[in-house]
C-alpha cells in the first residue's frame, strides 16, 4: 500500500486497486483490482487543467514528494496531496490553479466491468468539500469518475475528492468511512442520508404534502391526515397560507415558537412530525424586511440593466430608459425566466411592459419608499423564478436565506427540509456552476441546524449525494397512471443504486376532480392501479407522499384504505426476501390477495383496457382482448364517457374533406383565447381506410399558457365514414401514437386552462393514405345515460341491469356487480348471465340502449388472473 514511482508510472497501491499513472503526461495506463484484472477503459488523463470551453491543456509531467503528487502543465504545477486508506483514496488540492486555468480534473478516467456482477468492482467518488463536483453518483452505473473543481468558485486550494474501486457487495460499507472522514465544516456528510439512509426509518416513511398550516385548517383536517398514517405533514410555502419564501415569516402565527407551540407540537401529539418545504434559494416579493434593507437589495440578482432617460418623481407612472425594452416578455409564469421588477437607487418598482421604459404597477414595491430619481441613473432588471425573485448565487443574500431556513426548521420544531426550487439555480449561473451552488445551499443549512434533518430535493447532482435521504418525489400524475408509476420505478431504480430510500409520491388516488368533469382531463385512479403501486411500493420498500386528499369524497377513503393495506404489509416486512426476489423477477404486473386467517400472497395480473366509439352502430362494439392465462371468469369494468347532442357548436378548426388528412397536418392557433369550459366535447366526421394507422388532435391552452395539453386519438382501421365523439383524452394511452419524446409532465401531469383555448393541433401517424376528416367542433358535453349494459363474448353475455350515467362505471367479478360514481358512491345492481374468456385472443362486444338519444363511448377493461407467487 503506499505511493510509489518508476522510471514510466508512479502507483498508487492499496487492497482493493493499483493505479498506474503516466509520468509522462498524468495519464491512466491501467486499473487493475486486487484480483489482478485490469479495468482500464479508454485512456486519459487522470489528472488535469482545462480553459472554459473544456479543452485540455498540456500535461508535461507527473511527479511525487512523498505522499504528494505534482503535475506539471503547460500552464504551471498544481501539487495534489493523496491520502491512502485501504480501499480508497484522498486527493486534496494544495495549491491555487495556474493563472488561465478554469477547472482542475482529478480521477478522470473510465472503466470497463461487467455491472450486472454484484461481486464484481466499481469505481466511485465522492465530493468530500463542496467546491467539488464529482459529477457521477458513487454506484459505479457510468463506468466513469471524475471531479472538477473551479478556481473562480471560492477557489481550487483545498478541494478534497474521494475515490475508490471497491467489490459491490461492500459499495455501502465502504462509501461510509469515507464519507465519515468527510470535514463537515468544508464538505457535506449526514448520518440520515447518502451510505447511512438505509438506517433510518423515518426515511421509510409517508407523507402528505399542504400549504396551509392555519388553526382552521388542522380543526377541520388534522383527524384526516391522521387517518392517513402519514409520518410527515410536508408544509409548503405559500404567503397567503403558511409562511413567506425567504424570511420564512408565518401568515397566522407570532414568529416560529408560536407556530411550534400551536401547529408542530399538536402534530407530535398525533403521532406526526412536520416537514418544512422551501422554495430553496428563492425570496417571495412580500419580504419586505430583506428586500427593503439597501445592504441585501445590491446582492439581488439583474438580469438586465437600462439608464433612466430624464428625472422621474416619486409619483411618476413611468419609467423611460435610454435603451428599448420593447423585446422584454410581458408572460410571468412558473417556469418562465421573468418576474416584473426593476431596482433603481434603494427603490423597487413593480411594472408593466412598455417598449421605451417601464410603464409603473406599483411604486415603492416590496417595502421600499418611492423616490425621486435622476437622469443617468442605473435600472437594474431583477432576475426572477417561480414568480420569485433570487439573490446573486454565492452572495451572503444566498447564503443567508439558507441560514433562515435553518433558522425555522431549529425553531419550528421541524425534522424534514423538502429543497424544492432548487432546479431552478441552473436558470441563474452556468451549467457548471450548479453542482457547486446547489452543494453550498445545502452545506449552509446543514451546518446551521441544530440536528440532521432528513433531505428531499427538487434537483439531484451528485454533489449533494451525501445530504441527500430519499429520492423520487415526483409531481403527481393526472391520467395513464400506470404508465406513470412504470416510468417512475424505473427511474427508482436509479435511486437504490445511489443508496437511497425511494418514494412513488407525490400521489392523489384521485376518485375524480370537482373542478372539471369526470374523465376529462383527470382520470379515475382505479384499484388495479392502486394494487400496482402498493405491489411495486412494497418490491422495493418504496415510500408514498400524498399530493392531495378530500375525505369529502367516499372515493379518496377508498382508494386511501386499499393502499393502506399495502403500506401496511410494507412496513411491516411481511414479506420474505424469497417471495420478494421471485415476484420482482416476474413480468406480469401482480397484485396482493388476501387468503384468510393472516394470510396474503402476490398474485399475477393482466389487464386489458380498450376504448369503444359510438356503440349505438352494430358494427362498432366490438374490441379485440387478450388473455395470458387460463381460461376463466374475467373481471369486468365498463366506464361510460361523456357524450353530445351536437347543439351550439364551436368550429375549432375548417378541415376540408375532399383533401386526405395528411395534407392538412398543422398546429393552428385560433387568434384569440376562448373560454371552452362548457365546450369540452369534440366532434368530427372521419374516413377510415381500413389500413394501420390513426389520427390525433391535440388540444392546448392559448399563447404565454401552454403547460398542458389532451390528445384524442382515433385508429383509422376501419372503412368509409364514421361520426366520432371525442371528450376523455388519451394522454399517455397511447403513446406510441403521437407523444414519443414529449416530457412525461406534458402527458401526465400538467393540465390545459380550457378558460384560455387557444391551440388545436391535427397529427397523423402510420397509412393514412385516404383518410378524410370533417371540420373539427367544441360542443357540450352531455352525462348521457345508457340500459342495461350488455357484454359479450363468444356465445356467452352478462346484462348488467342499470342505468348507467356518464363518468360512473360498472364493476364485476362474476359474483356481484356494482356501479360506482366518480366520488366512489357505490351501489349493488342485479346481473344476468355469465362470462368466461379464453387463453389467449378473444373478442368481446358491448351494447346498451342511449336513453337521451347521444352518441355513446365506453371504455372496456378486462381483467384476469395468473399464478400465485410460491
């Protein structure tokens, strides 16, 4: 073990791994591992300086002094000390970088190895101050290391990387004496997170996320989030409701104690503790306190800067600068990089676009004091996110927020931080800046709180890997939810190869919205989704965090209760590592059964779920199905969809029918913003070809508004023309249609404002040779209602004997039948008949009698069961 050099390398030697570095010029020659296997990948340096646009500069020599290694470089010596423990390595940086160097690269280098070998090596590091970005998480995955550290942030000298080529088994064991050498003064460590999260089983647990923490709102829903058997109340910033971003001053409470005494401590006594979510570095306008005080408004952040024209009074109305602001946007959304403040002298002005200056909206905005102003004087554009303004990173503005937020997780009694917001900081520095700004953010709050708190974050470099608890809390999904938790878990996955605890929150196992109809834009959450989650939360120890609940409703205590059943077996352990190990090797999706006297088992499951248009016509309600199984009694489900008379409609966009569909592929904007509320009903004529391919309309908010959007789809499959009632989208159904590398939020999870329509898309995919469509229209959606329901298959029908509404649905299981509304009411109907399906491809049709005369849809699930997991 040891340091030792040659006439051709110097190595670097202990039990896990020998390095040999080039003389020469710092390279990597080889990696080989106590066993005697060489992992070198492609040659580099392992150590170097580069400019600004990442090119290299020369390596002229690599030397050591003891435990000291010194690289020569066109550009001057840089001397590196390496600490050798037995299975890893310490390099610190002793000197500052040579004049025109930007970054410093230690461990540079990849590998190759088999990582599907649980014994086999993997290379990892890890930031151990945070003026280092290591880049790749320490799990190996990449097959690459590297750390970079920057003269221009706080400086080279002093950097500390971690570095190891250790067996997986022991990657945990490992990476945490490392981490425990970690100085936490300089570099970033928490026993509640990175190697150690794995320990701690608040972890593990659940939450529900509010922005309102008023005595009103626990009287009338603290029992609720009881029932919930969360671990946290995740309380989230919002200056009319909780506390205010950035001062963390609280709407409804007397300073920190007060709201400690009154909301944490009655929280605690319900078995809860309180989770304290931020906008990370952000400052709410309503600061007044900081954004008034002349020492922290020159640390705020500008975007711009203008010279005043002419002298203005403190009542003038507008503000005119030398320079045109006419290509300013007059859009602030959440994600956009624009917020509606300008700072001139000690004051900041609210304004509205104008294209020679800055027509006013407020004077002595943010607690400041209109003034008079003289010609020539400085206009500083602030800079914003999230509709918030930003302190300059690095600046003591920054670091103070952090330590405001400290300031309120100590007094507030708090024992969790959500970081969200923090993806924002790539909006304000360079790309290469964030690791470091997101790691001193985090490194600030950490070294002002009183104990360890458990960390979530919006963001995820690897810099901060160390603080980091759990990972995984996504926005919660709207529609498609299976597709979603598929993407999520697989993205989980990622998560436990970092070491961490992982969540499928955030969560609403929504029965329905209020806000718009049901099946619109929001979907059911029905139970084989729910089974899926709790399966796949209980397969790999998966935490849930909560978006939304409204016991209000029946549906969200059921849909609640049955994932309750879930958690429970999760967090008892129920399971053994066998069943565990066999069921997550299986490919079906599985569902847990209860089998009396305490008893419960995975079991496979396989749903099929098909949408049918317009059953009215013989022709059009059949649907083919599959059945992986044995031949058996299916579960059914029937949803039926909103409908139109057709009345009082709305061109949304002229299509000519004598040209085919694919000559008229276009995103139209309609010129204006229509309120189509009351309009969310789709009509169109189309003329199939009877070949494979479909056609789309995409429907989005209007201009400055399109987060959202909801895709109706239709297969173009069949022959001549045919009426079409479109209404529930199809966002993440069918994805391989039109939505491939569209962001998951964008089919998920963010919604169109139909108060501000604006945007109609018409897409083609696959032979549309032939295919014709009618003018596209808005029309009213009607909760049509149908009778008797009837299912067939081959030579057998069940009659569900009801009548049936829009938005409610049937459910069967051969032995009893109920209709459920979208709150989840329930009622037992009578049934008729009986059903089997084969293994294999089958058919099955659907007919009912329309009752107001409406085009009717359905969509068809059918449902069945494999084998138990042994």
């Amino acid at each position: 073990m040891g340091i030792t050099a040659t006439n051709k390398a110097i190595l670097l030697k202990n039990e896990t791994v020998t390095l040999e570095l080039s003389r020469k010029d710092a390279s990597l020659l080889s990696v080989v591992t106590a066993d005697g296997v060489d992992i070198t990948g492609e040659k580099k340096s392992f150590f170097a300086l580069t400019d600004e646009s990442w090119q290299e500069f020369k390596n002229e020599g690599l030397d050591s002094e003891g435990d000291t290694l010194i690289l020569k470089t066109e550009l001057g010596e840089v001397k590196i000390a390496v600490t050798v423990r037995d299975t890893y390595f310490i390099f610190e940086v002793l000197t500052s970088l040579p004049k025109g160097a930007y970054c410093l690269y230690m461990g540079n280098a990849s590998y190759e190895y088999d990582i599907e070998d649980m014994n086999g090596p993997r290379a990892v590091g890890v930031a151990m101050t945070v003026t280092v970005d290591p880049e790749y998480f320490p799990d190996g995955y990449d097959k690459k290391t590297i750390s970079r550290t920057f003269e221009h942030l706080e400086g080279a000298k002093g950097a500390r990387y971690g570095y190891a080529v250790i067996p997986e088994k022991s990657r945990r064991a490992e990476l945490r004496k490392l981490c425990s050498e970690i100085d936490s003064e300089k570099g970033i460590v928490m026993k509640t997170a990175g190697p150690w999260s794995d320990e701690n089983e608040r972890v593990q647990g659940s939450y529900i996320v509010t922005t309102d923490c008023s005595q009103e709102y626990l009287d009338r829903t603290l029992d609720d989030i009881a029932y919930l058997k969360v671990d946290h109340l995740d309380i989230t910033q919002n200056n009319k409701k909780s506390f205010r971003q950035g001062d963390f001053e609280y709407v409804h409470y007397d300073g920190h104690e007060d709201f400690k005494a009154r909301v944490t401590d009655r929280l605690t006594e319900r078995g809860i503790q309180a989770s304290l979510h931020t906008y990370g570095q952000y400052i709410d306008p309503l600061c007044h306190g900081l954004l008034s005080d002349p020492k922290w408004q020159k640390q705020l952040a500008v975007r711009g800067e203008y010279e005043l024209l002419q002298d203005v009074s403190a009542e003038s109305d507008f503000i005119p600068t030398v320079e045109s602001t006419a290509d300013l946007s007059d859009y602030y959304g959440l994600f956009t990089k624009n917020i509606p403040y300008v700072l001139i002298d000690g004051e900041i002005i609210m304004y509205k676009n104008a294209p020679d200056g800055f027509k006013v909206a407020e004077r002595g905005a943010c607690g400041t004091t209109p003034a008079e102003h003289k010609k020539g004087s400085t206009v500083y554009l602030l800079d914003g996110y999230f509709y918030y303004l930003v302190p300059r990173h690095g600046s003591e503005l920054f670091l103070e927020v952090a330590r405001k937020t400290a300031e309120n997780y100590n007094k507030g009694g708090y024992t969790m931080i959500y970081l969200d917001a923090v993806d924002g900081t790539k909006q304000h520095c360079r790309l290469e800046e964030r690791p470091y700004y997101i790691a001193k953010f985090t490194h600030e709050i950490i070294k002002h709180c009183h104990d360890e708190p458990i960390l979530e974050f919006a963001d995820m470099p690897a810099s901060i890997w160390a603080s980091r608890s759990r990972m995984g809390a996504w926005d919660m999904p709207l529609r498609a939810y299976k597709r979603f938790i598929n993407i999520h878990h697989a993205s989980n996955k990622g998560a436990l190869r970092h070491l961490y605890n992982a969540t499928l929150g955030w969560m609403a196992l929504y029965p329905t919205a209020d806000y718009y109809p049901g099946n619109h834009f929001i979907h059911y959450f029905h139970r084989d989704a729910i089974d899926h989650l709790g399966a796949l939360s209980i397969l790999y120890n998966y935490s849930i965090a909560y978006g939304l609940f409204n016991f209000k409703v029946r549906g969200w205590r059921r849909n609640i209760d049955r994932y309750h059943f879930y958690e429970r077996l999760r967090r008892e352990k129920y399971f053994s590592e066998e069943i565990i190990e066999k069921a997550r090797e299986n490919p079906h999706e599985l569902a847990v059964v209860d089998k009396g006297k305490g008893k419960y088992a995975f079991v496979e499951k396989n749903y099929d779920r098909k949408r049918l248009y317009g059953i009215e016509e013989e022709d059009r309600r059949e649907q083919s199905f599959e059945n992986p199984f044995k031949k058996q009694t299916p579960f059914v489900r029937i949803e039926h969809c909103l409908s139109t008379l057709g009345h009082d409609p709305l061109i949304l966009l002229p299509m000519d029918e004598n040209r085919d569909v694919s000559e008229q592929l276009r995103s139209h904007y309609l010129g204006a913003d229509f309120d189509i509320t009351k309009r969310l009903t789709v009509t169109v004529r189309i003329k199939g070809n009877g070949r494979k391919g479909a056609v789309g309309i995409r429907l989005k908010s209007g201009k400055g508004n399109e987060s959202g959007y909801g895709l109706l789809t239709v297969d173009t499959d069949f022959e001549g023309w045919r009426d079409f009632v479109l209404c529930e989208v199809d966002n993440g159904d069918r994805v391989e249609l039109f939505e491939q590398g569209v962001h998951m939020y964008q089919i998920h999870h963010f919604l169109p404002n139909m108060f501000r329509f604006g945007f109609i898309e018409v897409l083609a995919t696959g032979d549309v040779e032939g295919v014709r469509m009618s003018d596209i229209k808005a029309c009213p959606q009607i909760y049509n209602v149908i009778k008797n329901p009837t299912l067939t298959v081959g030579g057998e029908s069940v009659m569900f004997e009801c009548e049936l509404q829009s938005t409610d649905f049937i459910e069967w299981d051969g032995k009893r039948a109920l209709v459920i509304d979208r709150y989840a009411n329930e009622k037992e109907i009578y049934f008729s008949g009986t059903l089997t399906v084969p293994k294999g491809k089958y058919k099955a049709s659907l007919s009912a009698v329309s009752l107001n005369g409406c085009p009717v849809n359905a969509i068809v699930t059918m449902g069945t069961d494999g084998k138990i997991i042994k």
